[in-house]
C-alpha cells in the first residue's frame, strides 16, 4: 500500500511545480546579475571601429546598455521608444551591436535613427555572453558603481520605461 502512494506522491509535487511556473511572466527571466558589477568589456565603437570603448568610461554614470542586432526584428519595435529616451537626455544609451555585420549595423541606424551615445561591435558574441544575453533585443540599466540594476528581456516598451525603468533612473541619479 505505501509504495503505491510513492508515485501519487510525486505526481502531486510535479503538479504543484508546473502549477507556480504557470503563474509566472515568461518574460521576467531572473538575472543572477542584478546588483553585481557588470563584466568588464571593451570593444570598438560602430562609427569608428579605430576608436575602443569600455564599460569602465562609463563609471560614475547611471547608463542604459541596449543590445541590438539589424537583423532583429523586435529590435525595430523597441527603436522608437529608445529614439523618445534618447532625445529626453534623462540616460546615455550605449548600443551593442550583437552578432551583427559592421556595416549592416550602420546602415540600419541611418535608415531608423541613432539613439545612442555610441554604439559598441561585438561580432563574434562574447560581450553579450558575459552579460548573459538570452537574445535581442536586451537592455540592462547600470549604476554609478558600474553595478547592474535592472534587466529588461525583449523590446523596452513605453509600460515598462514608465513603470520599471524611468523611477529607478531617478533612484540611482539621487
């Protein structure tokens, strides 16, 4: 009789676990970065690849570090609400162009706009997987101390600028 309730038992704790994980956001994907220093990267800049640029220019700064590809197509959802921000001057954006064409890259923000205060090549990926970069687009917001705060999976909408991203802003400007 007890070890027929061993599988009842255990079919009932799968439910349990496949219940809580139906009431959570998909898009909310835990960071283990979150309030620990951002990588340390270094990589040249789109507009003038002779020209390097590090995380570490950055300190001192609360700064936004968008992710993006020309090849992405959220990308382009996310790019007018980023245009918005750019033009408020509230945060320098900083763009990574992920596994992405130099070229192609440069062409896409000359046809879309340029919100960035610069935007950094990483070819190959490496940059995007020392921050944990699931896919693009992706935006982490970093502090003076050069700590991630905040991380936001898929496009930046203007729910989640209004909501998440703006009030830490100006938590962190303080």
């Amino acid at each position: 009789m007890k070890k027929a309730l061993i599988p009842l038992g255990l079919f009932l704790v799968l439910v349990v676990f496949l219940a809580i994980g139906l009431t959570r956001d998909p898009r909310v994907v835990p960071s283990p970065l979150i309030d620990k220093p951002a990588p340390a990267f270094s990589g040249p800049v789109l507009a003038q690849p002779d020209t390097q640029f590090s995380g570490q220019d950055m300190l001192g700064q609360v700064w936004l570090l968008n992710v993006w590809a020309s090849w992405c197509v959220a990308c382009r959802q996310e790019h007018p609400v980023l245009m918005d921000l750019a033009k408020t001057k509230v945060v320098p954006i900083i763009g990574l162009d992920y596994k992405d064409v130099p070229e192609d890259g440069l062409k896409w923000l000359a046809r879309h706009g340029d919100p960035y205060q610069l935007a950094v090549i990483d070819r190959d990926g490496r940059i995007g997987i020392d921050f944990g970069v699931y896919g693009v687009p992706e935006t982490f917001l970093i502090d003076k101390a050069g700590k991630i705060r905040f991380k936001q999976i898929g496009p930046v909408t203007e729910e989640a600028l209004r909501t998440h991203i703006l009030p830490l802003i100006k938590e962190l400007q303080k």
